[in-house]
C-alpha cells in the first residue's frame, strides 16, 4: 500500500517519478490506481488516446466543390475518469485520511502540473489542471468510507511527452588539424574536434518543441533545423559564460536567465514558436557568425505523442 505521506499532493514532482506499475497515475504528488487507496474505474480514462478536437484554416472553394485544404491545430485535451477510495483500514480516520488527501490534490488551481499515465510500460504525461471533481457523499461513503469521484483534467497543450527529457550539445565548428609532415601515404587530414551539428530524434507521432541554450563567446548565434529548414538567429554578442536560453514553446528568448532579448532576433529568424522538430530526426547545424573556444549549442526535449 502507498504512504500517504511521502510527498505533498500539489508538488509538481518529476513525470512518473511515483510509479511502479501498469495501469497506475499520478497527478503532481498523489499516486492513484493499484498499489494505492485510489481504485481506477473500470471504465478507465477518456481522452487519453483520443486524437484532440482542432481548428483549422481550410477554405471553402467559391466556385467549385471542396476545400483548400489549410493548417490544423490541435485544441487543449481534457482527460476524464472516475476514482474510488479504498481506505487501507476500516475507521474513521483512515476514510477521512484518504478523502482529504484526494481533496487536497485536486483543488481549483492556476497553475499546470504533470499528470502521467503507465500503460503496458510506457509513461506519457501531459500538463495539465484539475477542472472537475465530483465526490459522492452518499451512503456507501457515509457508512464504509468508500466513495466515488468523477474527475476531469484540462491540459492547454494536448500532446503527451516522454517522461525521460533528452539532451544533446555541440561546440562550434572547428577546423581540421591539416596535414603533417612529413607526407605518409595514405594522407590524413585530421579530424576536427567539433562540426557544429547535433541530431535530435522525436520518436513520437507530434512535433515537439525543444529548449535551446546558446552560450559564448559568440557573436550573432544561429542554429538551422536541416531537416525542416527553420531558422532561428539573434544579433548579439555573448561573453565567455554568458548563456541565451530560447523556450519555442514559451516563445521567449532570455539572456542569463533575467533580461529578454527577443527583440535580438535577426529579420532572417523565423519565429520561436515555430521551430518545432516534426517526429523523426532533426540535424541541428550551430553557426554563429564569430566564436571562440567554448563557445556551444545546448538542446533539450521531450519525445511527443496525440
């Protein structure tokens, strides 16, 4: 049986961090499902595995049957699914125990967290906020402690993420060390210590945007997604240290972690929240117009799914 106690239930703990078996959830700090005093319905959930609701740009032929077909965008996921409280023991306490516990964590907040689901060994996660909860107080509650909760989750970015985040860094190009002498057959031109290019593979069925952190010495910082042909660029200077951190989903650009410096990007830089990698394999390409040692491209992201 799971400890109550372990941890606050509105903590925003790390995606699946709390779960040990299949067919388990845990939303912020509280672990429901088997192993736990919260039972799953039998029904399951819904809006899981549901592709979301979307809008979408197409435009109807004036003159002619159909559509232009235009661009979709997928719509926030609601995610729904009734609970049971099962008290580990039969008192008084141990139902007011489990009730309160389940209160405490699905309160009427502002802020998103993970809600993450194991399914026959994988855990996909979105964010999300509590947007309905039903609690039965009847009989069975009254006199056994069990009750019965319908509860809804409202994620704003319908995808679901890989709980392990992926990284991977690259320094700037370098050159080769050249030829030595004197000359031996077959030649060797050496190898350079950095190209400037870093694969990112999306393994999921939606585009994902990722974290990039720029850090110098470097002048005007670019990076172009080859696979996709997008392109962010920033005319700025970064000292030894500094670090440029773009969010693409967020859209902000952040200097050291305080000041913005969105309005550094160059009028050949497509818009943050457009660079996006579509599943499959991204090959980033690090370009900045001047640098130094040291200078390097960090990313980080998570595999997505609808």
């Amino acid at each position: 049986m799971a400890d109550l106690t372990t941890t606050a239930y509105t903590d925003d703990v790390p995606p699946g961090s709390l779960i040990t078996r299949d067919g388990q959830m845990q939303w912020a700090g509280l672990l429901l499902g088997p192993g736990t005093p919260y039972e799953i319905g039998s029904d399951g959930l819904t809006g899981w595995e549901d592709l979301p609701d979307y809008d979408t740009t197409d435009a109807d032929h004036p003159t002619a049957h159909g559509a232009w077909p235009g661009a979709r965008y997928a719509k926030p996921r609601r995610v729904g699914g009734t609970l049971w409280t099962v008290p580990p023991s039969d008192d008084t306490a141990s139902y007011l125990s489990a009730t309160r516990a389940l209160r405490q964590a699905l309160l009427l907040g502002d802020q998103e967290r993970w809600l993450a689901v194991r399914l026959h060994g994988e855990i996909l996660a979105v964010r999300a906020r509590v947007s309905q909860r039903v609690l039965a107080t009847d009989r069975t509650y009254t006199t056994q402690g069990v009750a019965r909760a319908s509860v809804q989750w409202y994620a704003t970015d319908p995808r679901r993420y890989a709980v392990d985040e992926q990284a991977a860094v690259t320094g700037a190009p370098q050159p080769e060390s050249g030829l030595t002498w004197p000359l031996t057959w077959p030649l060797y031109w050496g190898q350079a210590d950095s190209t400037g290019d870093v694969n990112a593979d999306n393994t999921g069925s939606a585009p994902t945007h990722p974290v990039l952190t720029f850090t110098g010495p470097c002048a005007n910082p670019t990076v172009t997604d080859r696979t996709s042909g997008r392109r962010l660029r920033y005319e700025i200077e970064l000292a030894a240290g500094d670090e440029l951190v773009v969010d693409t989903a967020e859209g902000t650009v952040t200097l050291n972690a305080t000041a913005s410096r969105r309005h550094t990007a160059a009028a050949d830089s497509g818009p943050e929240e457009l660079f996006a990698f579509e599943p499959g394999q991204a090959q980033l390409a690090f370009r900045p117009d001047t640098y130094d040692t040291g200078a390097r491209l960090a990313v980080r992201w998570r595999s997505a799914e609808w």
